[in-house]
C-alpha cells in the first residue's frame, strides 16, 4: 500500500530541530522526535487525496475504516506519486484494489522567511471505493488548489475546477462554488462541495473537491460505504515579521521592568510614611516625649531598676538619719 493513514493536517516542520539533533549525535537522533515548524516560521501543507471511509461488510458485520492520503506534505516537501492502492480484509478477496489513478497528482509546500505557500494539482482522475471496482465515484479532468501566506499581505487561497465531472457515472455540471447532490438509485447518492476557500487575517485553506459519499454496492461482500473524500486541499499560515518578534520582545522586557520600578516605588512611600511629621510650633511631638519616657524606663531596666527607684532611695537615707539621731540622744541620757 503507497498510502499512508489519515494525519491532521497542517503539521509543522522546522530545520532548526533536525539541526539540533544531528549537531547532539546518534543518542539525540534515536530520542528526537519529527520537527515541525513553529508558528513564528509560517508553515504549509498540501495533499492530493484524503480518505475518510468506513466500509460495512456484510459478512462480519463491521465497520472498516479506510483512511489514506495520497501526496500529503507539509513544508518544505513535495511528492508527485499518481496511484494509490489499498488492500481491506474481507473485499476483493483480499487483494489490492485502486482506490485513486491519476496522469498527474502533485503536491508542493515551501516555507521561508517571509512566505509560506502550497499548492496540489489532480489531472484525468478517477476515484474508487470497495465495492465499485468498475464505477467510478467521480471522473475529474483537472484541479488545482493553491494558498499563498505572504507577510505583510493578505492571505489568499483559490481553487480551479473544470466544467464538468462525472459521479457515479453521471455527468454533472459544476460552478465555482457551492453544493451538488446526486443521486443513483441501486447505487447510492453523493454529496459534492465545491471550491471551499476560507482566509484569514494569517492563514489560508482551499479544497478543490470534497465528497460525502453514502453507497452500498451490495457486491464483493460490502454492504455500505460511508464517509468524507478530500481531493486538492492546500493550506498556510503567515510567517511573523521580524518587527513583530522584536515588538513582542520588547513588550516582555518592559513589562518586566515596569514591575520593578513599581515595587521600588510602593517600598519608598512605605518608608515615608514611617517618619513622624514635624510640628509648626516647633515642640516636640507627643511622641517624643512617650518615647524619651521608654528610653529611661529601658535604662533603668538593664541597671536593675524601675520608676520608682528614686522615691525608695530617699525614704531610706531619711530612715538612716532618724536612727543615727536616736542613737546619739541615748549616749547622752546615760553620761
């Protein structure tokens, strides 16, 4: 099978982390996983076909997913295979069955410093599910889809399709854009979108073709396929400016700083406000005085003292010089 399974699109890829890897060595390598762009790099991708099937067997009684992709890259690739096969247990006996067949079937996606760009082209198609090895889902002659995401410009996204397909063996005519239903009894009914483009103010989509498809073939053991087709689809996003990057920079370090300054301010006016203010008729504020008092009540504390150390002090020189008196009026009596 040359498909692959069913990825989400628009995954990124950057050089810068195979460099890295290959600059660290053989552990590194073994241990790193695929790169992706970031945003900041734009990014791009593109793919020819996606499926999105779940196929009923009638035998077992399930649901089968078929879920490939034909030509999917993400920038900076390209792939121009034009066959994809597939092989589903229980259909066709096992073997392989075409799924898509194309002269031509390209993708591209590129990515640089100011564009990221994708484009697919699908010429002379035909489009099968299990079941309809002989019909045809839908017969296109050619489309192309292309998304272009250019700095400083408006994103674009277009797609090309031809007068007419072919669905389900019914010729059927098409215009730029819009729904068409169509519908074969026996066969099973097939919902066209066409031409689907969708920018934005950075990114750009376009997809040529998509198809909801509701068949039931009642051949090969399949009861009823059901599901999306995706054919042509290209997106972009727009790489950043370096007058961006150097803005957004610019903008963390100043709001850095602007936290500092205002923490340096807030601890200054703390500080302010802490000292006392000054009286106009110049005494002393009430403060002081309260604080002159602690000061001496401290002092007294570390001699061992209180505020009332002055007043026992005098009672006990008055107390010695009442008793020396006492003393000497009795030497007297007794001479």
């Amino acid at each position: 099978m040359n498909g692959h399974h069913f990825r989400m699109p628009a995954r990124r890829l950057a050089s810068v982390a195979a460099a890295t890897a290959l600059a660290a060595g053989p552990t590194a390598l073994a241990c790193a996983s695929p790169a992706h762009a970031t945003s900041d790099h734009g990014r791009a991708s593109a793919v020819v076909l996606r499926t999105a099937l779940d196929v009923n067997l009638l035998n077992k009684t399930v649901d089968v997913p078929l879920a490939l992709s034909l030509n999917e890259v993400t920038a900076p690739q390209s792939a121009e295979k034009t066959a994809l096969t597939a092989e589903l247990d229980g259909v066709a006996g096992g073997r392989p069955f075409t799924v898509l067949r194309a002269k031509v079937a390209e993708a591209k996606a590129t990515v640089d410093d100011t564009k990221a760009e994708a484009s697919t082209r699908l010429a002379h198609a035909r489009l099968h599910v299990p079941g309809l090895p002989l019909l045809s889902v839908i017969e296109v002659g050619a489309v192309s889809s292309r998304a272009t995401c250019e700095t400083g410009k408006s994103p674009v996204a277009e797609s090309s399709l031809p007068g007419s397909v072919t669905v389900l063996g019914k010729k059927v005519s098409v215009s730029a854009g819009g729904t068409t239903d169509v519908k074969v009894p026996g066969v099973g009914e097939v919902r066209l979108d066409l031409s689907q483009r969708e920018t934005t103010s950075r990114t750009a989509a376009a997809t040529a073709l998509e198809l909801t498809v509701s068949v039931n073939p009642l051949k090969l053991n399949v009861a009823e396929v059901t599901g999306k087709l995706t054919l042509a689809q290209a997106t972009c996003e727009t790489p950043k400016a370096p007058e961006e990057e150097a803005a957004e920079e610019n903008g963390e370090e100043n709001g850095t700083g602007t936290e500092e300054e205002t923490g340096t301010e807030e601890n200054s006016g703390t500080e302010e406000s802490e000292a006392p203010a000054a009286d106009d008729s110049g005494a002393e504020p009430a403060t002081d005085v309260k604080a002159q008092g602690a000061h001496a009540e401290a002092g007294l504390a570390e001699t061992g003292g209180s505020s009332t150390t002055p007043y026992i002090a005098g009672g006990a020189v008055a107390l010695l010089a009442a008793g020396g008196g006492a003393v000497a009026l009795a030497r007297r009596n007794r001479g």
